[in-house]
C-alpha cells in the first residue's frame, strides 16, 4: 500500500513540477526568494498531491507536503540568488523525493490508507514511467548534461540534414 501511494505521490510531484509548471513560473522563482510563483506553483503541489492519493485522509499528509514543498523552493530560490547559480536542481528533487517518501510511511503509521480506487500497483507503476518520460526525463538529462559540461551539438539551420 506504502508504495502505491509513493507513486501516485510521485506522479503528483512529476506533474506538479514538470508538466504544471512552466519555465517562465521557474524563472520567476529563481529571481525572489519567495514570489507569487511559488505560491502559485505550491497550489498545484497541494492540489496534485491530494487529488492523487485517492485517499479522503491524505490532506493532512498532502497540506504537510506542501508546506515542505514550499519551504525547498524557497530555500533553493536563496541558494540559487545568493550563490548566483542554478545548480542546485537535484538537491531540489532529492528533498522532494525523500519528502515525499518520509511522509507517506508516518502517514501510514498514523493512519490507514483508504484508496477510494483499487489501483493495480503495476499499472500505477507503468503511468508513473510513462509522465517521466514526458518531460521530467528531457529536463533531467538537460542538468545532467550541465553538471558534467556535456556539450551538445548546435543546430545548424544553414544546411539542414547534415
């Protein structure tokens, strides 16, 4: 039950983060330590997080999510403005990770999971892959590429099909 709703979590934190929030809403973030962006973007989060875990009890855990989700961004936005560099991308997703893992195992400690859907943990698994695939994936790489200096190839529109 535990990791059913990691993943459903996770897939909310996925749509929230990549799919729901734009690159302009990121920018914003990145020039205040706390903008209407993040407060904006951290709706969708509580939103997302409670809609997903087809649990009528999870808003405890969902609003706690969101708190915690609030207070990463914000801190990333003073890290990025006070050391004048976007790197810090995967300490942001390792928090919300480990976040989101932590508080579904207390939730479930406190309280019994009560999915108003029977979800089939393989599927959800299947539709957790599939919404990284659609973007999350492209920007993962995107900051890999940055962290080890990986160039890539300029498109040449000159001589297209070279």
């Amino acid at each position: 039950m535990e990791i059913k709703l990691i993943l459903l979590q996770i897939i909310a934190h996925l749509l929230a983060d990549f799919i729901f929030q734009t690159q302009k809403m990121s920018d914003r973030k990145a020039q205040k330590i706390l903008s209407p962006s993040h407060v904006y973007h951290v709706l969708i989060v509580g939103i997302t997080s409670y809609v997903l875990s087809f649990d009528l009890g999870f808003w405890k855990a969902a609003l706690l999510l969101t708190i915690i989700h609030l207070l990463t961004d914000i801190f990333k936005s003073w890290l990025v403005l006070k050391n004048k560099t976007r790197s810090y991308f995967f300490l942001d997703q390792f928090i919300h990770l480990i976040t989101i893992v932590g508080i579904v195992f207390v939730y479930s400690f406190f309280f019994e999971i009560d999915f108003l859907i029977d979800l089939n943990l393989k599927i959800v698994a299947v539709v957790a892959a599939f919404v990284f695939c659609a973007k999350p994936s492209n920007i993962f790489i995107k900051y890999i590429f940055e962290a080890f200096s990986i160039e890539t190839p300029e498109e040449n529109s000159e001589n297209p099909g070279e």
